[in-house]
C-alpha cells in the first residue's frame, strides 16, 4: 500500500491528469498506535477509510474522521459529532459539539461546552458536568469544573475550584 500511494504521489507531482478518476485526494498510510485496521482517506473534501490492501471499505462521506479506537471511530457529519464502527455504522448518532477518540471504552464528549464522559454505546458514564477534560490514562483524567478561560489564544483553564481527577470505572 505505502508502495501504491508513492507512485501516486510521483505520478501527481509530474503529471496529474494521468493519475485515475478514482485515485483520492489524501491517503494517510500512517495511524495513532493503538488504533484499528483501517487508515484514513480524504476525497472532494469528504473522509472515508480503506482497508490494508488499499481497498475502500467506507466511502468518503465525514466532513471529518478519527482513527479507530475499541472498534469505533469519532466522525463529524456537519457541526456534530458521532461514532462510527469498522463497517461504517453510525453506532452512536452524531449528537455531540465535540468528542475524544475512545479509550478503554470512554471517551470525552462535550455539548453546549458542558463536558462528559460516554461509553461505547453512547451512554453518558460521567454527565456534561465539566468545563474540560484531558486525555486520560490508567484510568484518570484531569477535569475542571467552575473554571475560567485564563487565555483566549490557547486554551488555559485557571480553576476556581482545585483541579479535580475523575476516575473512570
């Protein structure tokens, strides 16, 4: 595949018109470690996913796509937020403003800036309580609740309360 997709990419800085009518736009032949079989691909602005042999296995239709994590994949489907499985299923209904790639079966999702925690069946685990969550590991995540935007540029919370760790069972 890696072989296919620089032959693209030479053929494309050459000569253009000689590539075919179906070869995509972007192909990302890299992914997060950690994350499903499939890679991600990009066409007339849409994203989609194909498999190791370079076959599409969901058609480009996301306005934006993630990689797969405990069988799910987040994708935006216009302003919001969903998951969709490795056949391209939307498991869970693109509901959210924002949302994480999973982790041992969580993620962080967020809604009208109000932050929470799903499992993989879109059940809210930890309610849209929180200004912010970070990525979590073994478990824990840093949240703020009661916080204020410290910096606009970039995102730094300044909390009014401690910063809290939420523990995810």
């Amino acid at each position: 595949m890696v072989a296919r997709i620089l032959i693209y990419l030479l053929i494309a800085a050459i000569s253009p018109a000689l590539l075919p009518a179906t070869t995509y736009a972007i192909l990302i032949p890299v992914k997060q470690k950690g994350s499903g079989p499939l890679y991600r691909i990009k066409r007339e602005g849409k994203w989609g996913y194909v498999n190791r042999q370079g076959r599409v296995v969901v058609p480009p239709r996301f306005d934006e796509a993630g990689d797969l994590f405990c069988r799910l994949a987040k994708v935006r489907v216009g302003d919001l937020w969903g998951y969709i499985s490795e056949s391209g299923d939307l498991e869970i209904p693109a509901q959210f403003d924002s949302a994480a790639d999973f982790k041992d079966d969580r993620a962080a999702v967020g809604v009208n800036e109000r932050f929470g925690v799903i499992d993989t069946r879109g059940h809210l685990v930890v309610n849209l309580q929180f200004d912010a969550i970070k990525p979590y590991f073994g478990g824990r995540a840093a949240v703020w609740a009661n916080a204020k935007r410290k910096r606009s540029a970039q995102v730094v919370w300044e909390s009014l309360l401690s910063k809290t760790a939420l523990t995810f069972v």
